[in-house]
C-alpha cells in the first residue's frame, strides 16, 4: 500500500550511527527513500557509509547501499530507494560532522509473508 510520510531525520557525523530500524514487531515489508542533502553550502561533502542492516542474517548482516565516500556537490542533494523487510536498518555516517542531512521517507508497506 502506498503510504508517503517522513519517517524520521539527523544530521550525520563522523560516526557510522543508526538512521531508522523497520520494526519487527508489526511484521511490515516498507519502500524507504533516503534524502542525503549537503547542508554545508559552500563543499562538497561525503557520505563515508551508507549501509542496510540485514536482521535475516546471523550474524546480522551490514550491506552497502551507496558506494564508500559517495560524494553529494555543495547545495544539492542525492537519493537512494531500500526495501526493508522487519527487524532490518538503515545506518550511515559523513566525512565531516554536519555536512549531510538524511531524510527518511516511507513509500509504501506491505505485510511480510
């Protein structure tokens, strides 16, 4: 089902953290849209990582989504869509604090089989 909201945003910093968890508990397949904006406005800017954590897996997997040091041009900003099964996430990290913005967008959901 097509469902089209802001999830959730943060300004990203050295440190590979955590962006969202697809909860497991509600058992939902969700399409994510990943917003890297550069808020450093006069550089270029990295995103050193960018990486789907796959909760399928044991150990818990780390995949990447962007290629390492995908590079977003001053005052613009790159996308990048994901299929989260439940329990799975999305985590990354910039070159320098506070140059990225992410925003996480929700395009649609369905129930895992």
């Amino acid at each position: 089902m097509s469902i089209t909201r802001a999830l959730t945003g943060k300004t990203l910093s050295r440190t590979v953290d955590n962006i969202w968890t697809n909860p497991a508990a509600d058992k939902m397949i969700r399409t994510l849209e990943l917003r890297f904006s550069n808020i450093d406005g006069l550089a270029s800017a990295d995103i050193s990582q960018c990486l789907w954590i796959d909760a399928s897996e044991q150990p818990v997997a780390e995949r990447p989504i962007l290629p390492v040091n995908a590079t977003v041009d001053a005052r613009d900003a790159i996308s990048v869509r994901v299929i989260l099964d439940p329990g799975d996430g999305v985590k990354a990290g910039a070159s320098a604090d506070g140059d990225i913005y992410v925003a996480v967008f929700q395009l649609f959901e369905e129930p895992a089989p």
